[in-house]
C-alpha cells in the first residue's frame, strides 16, 4: 500500500485528523516527572493515541536533548501503536549519497512512517526518500512562520515559489508517496496548493499556539473525499496542564480538537 | 572576534583555505579498522590537521551510526585542535522557537564553530544560529548537486534565486557571521555570487569526487585579499586508500590539494 492509501486508511480508521506533535522541551514538562521526556511522551501517548491519525517528532527537540536523545526518540516511537502514523520532522535535504544517510537513520532504524523534507536542494536530494512507496515524505512549501514570505512567497512567471514546489512534487509523485506542508497560518494559500494537488496528503502544522485556524485548515486543507490533510497541534495539547494533571488536560486538549475538527469537516460548503 | 575575522585569522596562519569533510560511512573505511569511525577520524585528523583551516562533519553520516553517532561526533570533535573551525554540516533551519533546540544541541552541545542552514525558511528560521558573533553560518545558496537547478535557479526579478539568498544573507549579515555555501561545480555563478559578496565567507564543496575544479573555485571564491573561500573535499581524500597506509594516503592527496589551491591563489590574474 502506497503512503497516500496507508494514510487515507489511518484516517478513515481513527476517524481523525488530527496530529500530535511530541515537540517536547523538558524545561516546560511538569515538574514531577524531574525532566524525564520519556516518561512525559509516554504519558501523553496512552491519555492521546485514540484520538490522531499521527503522531510527529520534531528531531530539534530530542538532538537537544544531547546523549539521551537518540534512546528517547526510540523509546518514544516503540509507545506509538504501529497503526498510528508517525513523521520525523527534521527538514533534512542533501545531496544524494548524503540523503541515503538520513534515509538509513530515519527510515531505517528509527522506523518513521514519512518524514519532512526541505526542497531548496532540488529533486536529486528528496529521490532517496522516495524509493519505498509505503513511506511518506512532506516537502516544505509554505511554512507556518514570518520567515516563510521571505523566499517561500517570492513570484517566478506570476507564481509564488511554493506554488512551483507544489507543482513539481506532483509531478515526481510517482509513487503516491509525497505531500507538502502547508502551515495553518496561511489559510487562503492552502485552498490554492490544494486546488493545484487535489489529491496529495497535506501536513498542516501551526493550529494553536502559532495561532492557525481550525476551521479553515480543515475546509480548505482536505480532498473532495474530506481526508489527506494532517491537522499538527503541538504546544497547545503538550502543555495544557504543567500539573499532574497534564495527561488528562492534555486528552482534553486533543479531544476538542479532533471534534472541532470532526464539524469542519461535516460542514457541507467549501 | 566575529566569525568572519575568526575564520581570516586561521586561514593567515595554517596557509590553508582546505576543508575536510569527515563524512565517513563505516563501509568504506579499511577493513583493519573493523568499522570503528571514531578511529578511522582519530587516524585522519591527526595525519591532516596541519594542512587545513576547517573540518566539516555531515550529521547525516553520524546520525546514520544509530546509537554510536552522538558519541562518534563528539569524540571525533575533541581530536581536533581548537584552533581550527569546525563546521557542523546539516543543513537545519526550522520554526524559530525549533531552530534554538539545533542551536543547543550543535553550538551549545557539540561546539561547533559554525554550522550550515537552509535558508527556504526565512529569517526568522535563521537568526537564533546568529545570536553569537563568533559562530559562524553558511547558507545553502546554489549547492553542488544536479537538483540545484531545480529551484534555486528559478528567475525572480531576472536574478536567480540564490542570488536572492546572496543578497539577503548580505543584508542580515549585521553580526559578520554568515557565509554562502556555493558548489565547485558552478564556477560561473560563483563568480557572479563573490561579486555581490565581496567580504563575505564562502564554503565550496564539490571538489574531487563532484568533480569541482580548485583552480576556478580559489580564483573565484576568494576575496580580494584572497581567503574566505573554504575549499571543501571529503572522499578523495578519506578513501585515497583502503589499505593500513590510508592516513598517508589521504595525507598526501590533503597536501597536494593543499599546494594547488596555494598555487591558485599565487595566481595574479582573476
């Protein structure tokens, strides 16, 4: 099954599009669990797997974490259901011998389903995550932050560079393997990449904290069939509650979500 | 002193604008060494480290170690003599509250003097790696693959993406601590890059395997003072043998390489 299906699937199973991001920073953990990331994304992961379709690791936060890093990614991962979607988020792109690298870390030993991608290297440096059609890569477009006007929103022949990212990753789509990240932030921008992609997966962070709009992100983010889009709340749903309270706070947090979801998606206009 | 100064100063005193890139993969390196990477760099500096300004490690082919990869970065970053700029390159960028974690982990963390950014993000993506002005980073602008041309040379305004970047890098530079990274294999455009450049650092992979040309990379990549271009080669000096001779071996290919660079800048004409 092609990551497109295996997505699609997940979805339609979980009944939910919503992602967790397990961003942690272990100076905002509650103070009980004395730092133990471990412990806090288990936690998280058993009040919150019934309520995602995926959950995403953002890499920055565990290579932070200095020599225990690479063993909580690990742990983190063995918690996850195998049913559940799970995305490292480390941006890598590199040239092609390079890129076979962080394919056999990422793919290979630590076992994510997809990873995101950056495309600023071009086609030969995303091939090498491409070659196995059940994992998923999310090439960046356009992202959640400030940042991303600076080249992401820059115009070639009347189109904004992200737009083009758009278009090529549709054509080397071959396998049914690659989405893009489209960032919550940018409401009017995604109907547009989802005009142009009308049946790729989209990873929509920025819900919450960043301040992107559920709603929206759901209406304009899914496919006709009302699916594909990846719906990423991190820091809102992490740290609902920094008391012993954070893992059902947390649940809280997620099952508003994944409702608030659910009505956007059961809301007939588009 | 900032980075730019930093980096001036150690090519004025080592004569040398060489690069290593210690981008091992264990199944390359000679058998007798049974796949321990930490000795095979061990090895390789102390054979090297009078002939060069900087060493860069890919992340990529320590993260692809698994467990060992943390602990092989770091033991191999203590074998290098502090007078010389090491160069973590993984090509990071993210979110700004997520660029700090790759702030901790390789300038805090690890100590790298500099580190390589993908700058598809935009500033805000960027500027927690500038904070410090003696750290140094270099943004992707027209890297050495085939898929460079993918994006970066897309026409904005009739210049070139990564000329866009160039320019922007310039204007952010407030801290004297951001270079460009332009690959050997487009001597051209490197040309055009240092003229809109001209005190800024430039890294230069792609000599050797890439099939980059020295002479056309110093004469085009340095100022007019003749330095800040860091010439980067990694498996035509690692692999130069797999026999027990491999540290001579990649010694006397550092050198040579070392002396043609030397000549090139010797060169008058530009």
């Amino acid at each position: 099954m092609n990551f497109t299906e295996r997505l699609r699937s997940v979805q339609r199973r979980t009944k939910s599009l919503l992602c967790i991001g397990l961003d942690v920073d272990p100076r905002l953990i509650p103070s009980h669990l004395r730092g133990s990331v471990i412990e806090f994304n288990r936690r998280i992961i058993e009040a919150t797997h019934d309520l995602v379709c995926s959950y995403k690791l953002n890499l920055a936060f565990y290579e932070a974490l200095g020599s225990k890093g690479g063993d909580t990614l690990a742990k983190t991962l063995e918690f996850i259901p195998s049913s559940i979607i799970t995305i490292g988020d480390g941006k890598r792109g590199d040239i092609g011998n390079t890129s076979e690298q962080y394919v056999k870390a990422l793919f290979d030993d630590f076992g994510f389903d997809a990873v995101t991608v950056n495309p600023y290297m071009g086609h030969d440096s995303i091939e090498p995550f491409l070659r196995k059609p059940e994992r998923g890569v999310f090439l960046l477009a356009l992202t959640s932050n400030q940042g991303s006007k600076d080249f992401q929103r820059m115009k070639i022949a009347n189109r904004p560079l992200y737009e083009h990212v758009a278009l090529k990753a549709k054509r080397w789509n071959v396998k049914q393997n690659i989405g893009l990240v489209v960032g919550a932030t940018h409401p009017r921008e995604l109907k547009r990449v989802r005009a142009l992609v009308p049946a790729m997966p989209i990873l929509i962070p920025g819900i919450g904290k960043q301040g992107g709009d559920v709603w929206r992100s759901v209406q304009y983010g899914c496919t006709r069939e009302g699916d594909l889009a990846v719906i990423t709340a991190s820091r809102s749903i992490l740290y609902a509650s920094r008391g012993k309270d954070f893992a059902q706070k947390a649940r809280r947090e997620g099952l508003k979500m994944k409702m608030e979801i659910q009505r956007a998606r059961e809301l007939p206009s588009k």
